[in-house]
C-alpha cells in the first residue's frame, strides 16, 4: 500500500492595493477597518473588519496616500487618518533602507 502524502498547504494571496501585485498575505501589512469605524493596523492579519493589504515598499505607501487608495479600499466617509499613515511609514522605512 501506498503512504499517503500529506497535503501541502497552501499560503492565502493578496493584492497590493497601490502596485496591485499578488504576494502572499504574510508579506503584506493589513489596514482595517474595524465594525466602529476606526481604523488599525492588523499585525496578526486576525482583526474582524474591512481590511486592505499593502507591501512593505515606501513607493507603494506613497503611491496608496496620494491616490487615496485606503480611503476608497476601505470604504471611508472620512479622510485616511494621518497617525495611521505614520505608523506605516515607521512600519515600511526599516526594509526599505535595508534594500539600498
């Protein structure tokens, strides 16, 4: 008899919502929106809410802020708040001055 092989798993793909290219969901940062309104960044990629993936690339940041991409993703009545995108910049600037 043949040993049956375990099945690989497969990692879930998400969408980079300024550059648009599939990468897998651990290599993107969540932003969601949570079920009260407010905005947060989802760490562990668990948090109940509307979320939008970004990749951990300053262009693509700066590309998401300027075209308002997380308001519309996000489906937001207000403007994309500031301190959110701040964290971002903190979370993004580390990998790319590793990259130069």
């Amino acid at each position: 008899m043949p040993t049956p092989q375990k099945a690989v798993k497969k990692s879930p793909k998400r969408h980079c919502i300024a550059c648009r290219t599939e990468r897998d969901k651990k290599e993107l940062i969540r932003v969601v929106k949570k079920p009260d309104g407010s905005v947060i960044i989802d760490e562990h990629g668990k948090a109940s809410g509307r979320g939008a993936y970004i990749c951990r690339d300053k262009k693509c940041l700066d590309k998401a802020a300027k075209s308002r991409a997380f308001s519309r993703q996000l489906k937001l009545e207000a403007p994309f708040p500031d301190e959110i995108l701040a964290q971002l910049a903190e979370l993004v600037a580390p990998s790319a001055e590793n990259a130069q």
